[in-house]
DNA sequence: CGGGATCCGGCTTGATACTG
DNA sequence: CAGTATCAAGCCGGATCCCG
C-alpha cells in the first residue's frame, strides 16, 4: 500500500507520471527539461521578447529556445503574441496554467540555490572517501 | 529591474541557476532530470531497494537508474546504504534534504498530474490550427 | 540481488548559415 | 529581430557480459 500505482488508483487519478506510457510524463519533461525550467522561471516575472529571453536564459542556443518554447506553448503553459511589424515583435508570456507551474517550479528552483552550500559539501565529502580510491 | 541577474544581487544570493556556470544548474538538473525526478519522487514514500526502486520508476535501465542514484547521492539528496548480507541488499533513501526538494517536485508533479486534461485540450488546439498547415 | 564496464546506434544538442 | 535549415559531434540509453 505505498506504491505509486496504487496512491494513483485510491485517489483516482487518470494521470500518472511513474507509468512509462503517461502523457503527463512528457508534459513534465517540458516543464523540468534544461531549458524548459529556466524559460518558464524567467517568464514568470513577466513577458519577455525572444531575445530578451536568451538573454536571461544563459547559454541557451537559438534553436534549442525556439523548440522550447513551441513545447511549452502547445501544452498551453506560453502564449506567443507576433506583432506583424518590422522588424518582427514576438512577445512571449505564460497563461494562468504556466504561472501555476512556473510558481512551484520556482519554489524548487530557489530552495535549490538556497542550499547550494550543503550539496557542495555533500559533493565534497563524497569525492574525498571516495575519490581517494 | 526585472532581470534575474538583479534579483540576485538584489537578494544578495551566492547561487543563480539563470547563470550558466553556476553550479545550481547541475544540481537542478540533477533533480528535474528526467529520471532523477521520478526517484526522489518515488523515494518521497520511503526508503526502497534498487530493483523495487526500478519497477516503480517505469522505463527505467539499470545504467541510468545507478548514474542517477549516484549523482543524487553525491548531491546529499539520497542516501545509499548497503548491508553485505548475501544475496546483497542496498536501501536507498532521501535525506533531509532530499525530502524538501522532493516536496517541492511532488508539488509540482501533482499539479501537472492534474491538469493534464488542459494541457491535452490545448494541444488539441494548437495542432489543429496549425496542423492543417 | 546490485551493480560496474563496455560497445554501439540514434536522438539531442550546439555552431553556423540563411531567410523574411 | 525572430526565427528555420543544415550538419557534425556527443551524450543518452539499451544490450550484453561480468563480478561479488
């Protein structure tokens, strides 16, 4: 009574991201992937041009932003506003949904750097009783 | 003032994942990758053994699974003790730490779990406005 | 059972160049 | 500016064999 198949049968849940075939698995590695974490924690402070965007995201290529967006955006978590001008305007911003997700990712995300020391140490004392082999 | 840069220095933080060398990445990384997400998630229970660990994570191969466990290990997320009986028999589970960041990602993971029908709706619609292309 | 070591095919990623 | 197209490199992940 502690597998996760079973927590998603007792509450009912269609959706299970511990299954293989699920969905909701890929929607997660969206929202988790490399770039997919850091395109949605800066767009949560408000909407951003695409190279405003790969600014913020350090390191990002274009291709890889692009795809992202696209990603997140056909799962309803980004909306893309193309203004016909020239030179091109592309605003990107989240919808309700990608706010939701994004403030839960960012909760993740600053407990992260928050603890940065102690997963430095953690390494540290790692790769000394081990690294001495 | 809106760049994350300045967030962080605003906020006096040593550690900013938008950063590209900043050593938080691979740990949220570490975290939000496809797989380790899945075990710190199926961790989050209770402690479990290697293979019982594997059938919960679905999909998972013996090598990513291991490669996982160590990185998370070595973050001080996870902890790995292994009792020299015979046949072997090695428990994992989270630390303290481990235990914070795998609210946090449940957190996130239940919400995406329940929300998937919206996401699936809105994949719907995009594919098919630009689909028909 | 709980892995490590190795090999290898394929998908992902990252430069680069090009377009509207 | 905001991307797409193309191509090479590399990492991911599976399969296999091995050990304690």
């Amino acid at each position: 009574m502690n597998s996760t198949q079973e927590r998603a049968e007792e509450q009912d849940l269609p959706f299970n991201v511990f299954a293989k075939a699920c969905p909701s698995r890929g929607t997660l590695e969206h929202v988790t992937g490399r770039w997919g974490a850091l395109a949605l924690g800066a767009l949560h402070e408000g909407s951003l041009r695409f190279n405003e965007l790969r600014r913020r995201v350090d390191g990002v290529s274009e291709k890889m932003l692009s795809q992202t967006l696209h990603a997140l955006e056909r799962d309803g978590l980004v909306l893309r506003e193309a203004q016909p001008t020239n030179p091109p305007r592309v605003d990107y911003e989240l919808t309700p949904l990608g706010h939701e997700v994004a403030e839960r990712l960012l909760s993740l995300i600053h407990f992260v750097e928050g603890n940065m020391e102690d997963v430095l140490a953690a390494r540290q004392r790692y790769d000394d009783t081990r690294g001495g082999r």
